[in-house]
C-alpha cells in the first residue's frame, strides 16, 4: 500500500518520504466501551464505527446530530455528566444500524455467513424484491430494524 501511494504522490510531483507516514486502527463501536464521561462525549470515529461496512459521512452526520441535541440539553440544564449520551446514541437510527452491521459482521467475520451464496440463496428464492442487501444478508430477525430503515425513523 505504501509503495502505491508513494508512487501516485510521484505522478502529482509531490515528495514526502515514507519514513513519516503512520497509520492507526478505527475502533468499531463497542457497548462495553463508554463514550462519554463528565464533561467530554466522543463523536463519530472517537466513538466508533459500525463494523460490517466501516461507516462513512451518514454516521459522522448521525453522530453530529445527537451530539448536538445532547450539548443543547446539556447547557439547558447545566447538566455535564452526558450519563444519557450512549443511551441517545443507541435509541437513534444509527444505534439500530451499529446493532444490526455488528450482527453481520460477526457473521461474516466469523465464517458463519458466506455473504455471496446468502446473496444468491435469496435471489434465487424471489426474496430480493425491494429490500435492501444488508437487509438480506442479517436475515427476517431483524424485522424491526426493517421496517424503521424503510420508515427512516428511531429504533428504540
């Protein structure tokens, strides 16, 4: 991966060496893993990523939104612990999303779900219709994540 990227910074006459790049691990979101404490909340990928897909903009959003919500409480009241900050963030659409993405991952990462013979299976049994692929692949047990995707609305 370094060498490409070192050679598309050649390609833009752009010349910093190797030796200065790092990387780091996103974390996924975890329920064991607290968020927020008297007076800090961690938002987007400080808070964690859903881990089928990896995130992207709609949970950064999501996460914007709910942070803002809480800080307006929080000055309303001046109330700082954000002790109801995981608690807003699960009761959210995303939470829902973060749920279900972390149950197909551990399908998909644990080698109990093969994701393209799922895909198939469903296919071919007439099932894909108008529901989504993740949908699909997390199966009819998630019929309440379903139907509040499809509404757009919290999942609680």
């Amino acid at each position: 991966m370094k060498q490409i990227f070192s050679q598309e910074l050649k390609t833009r006459q752009i010349n910093i060496g190797s030796e200065s790049w790092s990387s780091h691990p996103i974390r996924w979101y975890s329920d064991e893993v607290p968020i927020s404490q008297h007076n800090l909340i961690l938002v987007g990928d400080a808070a964690g990523i859903e881990p089928a897909f990896g995130g992207g903009i709609h949970m950064a959003l999501s996460y914007g939104e709910i942070a803002a919500r809480t800080l307006i409480q929080a000055f309303q009241s001046s109330n700082f612990t954000f002790r109801h900050y995981k608690q807003a963030v699960m009761s959210h659409f995303m939470g829902g999303h973060i749920k279900a993405c972390t149950r197909l991952a551990s399908k998909l990462y644990g080698g109990e779900e093969d994701p393209l013979r799922s895909l198939v299976g469903h296919f071919l049994a007439g099932q894909f219709g108008s529901r989504n692929l993740l949908s699909l692949l997390l199966g009819p047990d998630n019929a309440e994540y379903n139907k509040a995707a499809s509404k757009g609305t919290n999942i609680k």
